[in-house]
C-alpha cells in the first residue's frame, strides 16, 4: 500500500440497511396502500350487496351478518389507509394530513354505526349510504390536495381523485333533496371519477412506481487526505 493510497472501508450491511431503510419503507407503504384501496373496495361491493338483499327482503340473517361483517373490514382497511398515508404525508403539511386520517376513523365509525343498527334492529338507518359519503368525500379532498402539492404521485392522478371526490360531496344533498338516485342513473356518473381512482388508478401507480419523495440534500465528501 502507497503512502497516498486510502485504506479500503468495509461497509456493515446493518449501516447500509440503516441508511436505504427509510426508502424501502416508503416504497412498502405505497404498495400497502394500493392494496388496501382495493381490498376495501371489494369487501364494501360484497359487503353492500349482502345486505341490501336483506332490505329488499331476503330473511337469510347469516347473510346480513357476512355483509355487515364485511363492511366492518372494509373500514378497517379505510382506517389504515388514513394512519399509513399520515406517515407519507405529514412531512408536508402535518396539520392537513392529520385530517385525513381523523375523517377515514369518522367514516368507518359512521360504517359501523349504521351496519350494528341493521343487525341489532332488523332494519337500515335511513340513507346510510349518504352518511358514509359526507366524511369519505371531505377526507378523500384532504388526501388528494396534499398528493397535489406535494406532487408524490402525477398530478393528473390527483385532479382526478380531487373531482371524484368533489362529485361524491355534491351527489349527497342532490340525493337527500330528490334531485337524483346516487345508486342509479346519473348518480352512479357522479360515483364513477372517485372509484375509477381508488380501484385502478391510485393502486396501480402505487404498484408500479410508488411515491416520489423529494431528494434530500446529500453533503460534500470530503477526502481525509486533502490539504
């Protein structure tokens, strides 16, 4: 070894999976994410159909229950998407992100309300579905404002989410003031924008490409032997 040549550094695997560890996390959330948006969507389809069957007169009550049930799990999986999106996030506006997080846990204590009421009293609380749409539309603004400015995802995938859940919002009074059915009709039109993000969109960009955070600044190496 020359006088001027540096001694070789071995790098420990626990120091390199220290430092790329909170990409990789990052990177699992993302994936979480997008998977959960699409499992909450599944087991609500499911779900809702199992006990609007009842309402319409099936008397299988371990159907109700199955349906209730699934909704249940389908507003978990909701929660974890507010308290996993908080992470991603609150670095760019925490006060804000707080929110999102805070109206996905009104949106599945509303859910469950409603679904308990069903089961306990044989039939639905009026206008269920319009109650559930109130905090998921204002949470799901929240959530695609700060995907807007943050630009973590495209900025077309954000303005699309942000008019689906703007149409969800609107449909709610069109709905409880007769203007519109949101189950049919025109009011599905209004449904559309907002499923076609969480269910294919979102997810799917999730999957492939995850969240792009800024670059932290990296200092300058310095050589130990410069002068």
């Amino acid at each position: 070894m020359t006088a001027l040549q540096a001694p070789a550094v071995k790098v420990s695997s626990s120091k390199r999976l220290r430092k790329d560890s909170p990409v990789m996390t990052t990177r699992r959330i993302a994936v979480a994410v997008g998977a959960l948006f699409i499992l909450q969507m599944v087991l609500a389809v499911i779900g809702a159909t199992l006990t609007q069957a009842f309402i319409d007169g099936n008397p299988d009550k371990t159907a109700l229950t199955a349906g209730v049930a699934l909704m249940m799990c389908s507003g978990l999986a909701v929660v974890g998407i507010g308290l996993l999106m908080y992470r991603v996030l609150k670095g760019f506006n925490q006060k804000l992100a707080l929110w999102y997080p805070v109206m996905r846990v009104v949106e599945f204590a509303v859910s469950a309300t409603c679904g308990i009421y069903l089961l306990t009293q044989l039939q639905a609380v009026p206008n269920t579905m319009l109650w559930v749409y109130i905090p998921t539309g204002i949470g799901g603004l929240v959530f695609t404002y700060l995907l807007f400015v943050s630009r973590i995802v495209p900025q077309p995938i954000a303005v699309l989410g942000l008019i689906g859940y703007a149409l969800l919002l609107l449909g709610v009074p069109l709905d409880l003031f007769g203007v519109l059915d949101m189950d049919t009709g025109l009011g599905v039109f209004l449904l559309a924008p907002g499923g076609l993000f969480e269910l294919l969109v979102l997810p799917i960009w999730l999957f492939a490409k995850g969240f792009k955070l800024p670059q932290a600044s990296q200092p300058a190496r310095v050589s130990p032997y410069a002068r």
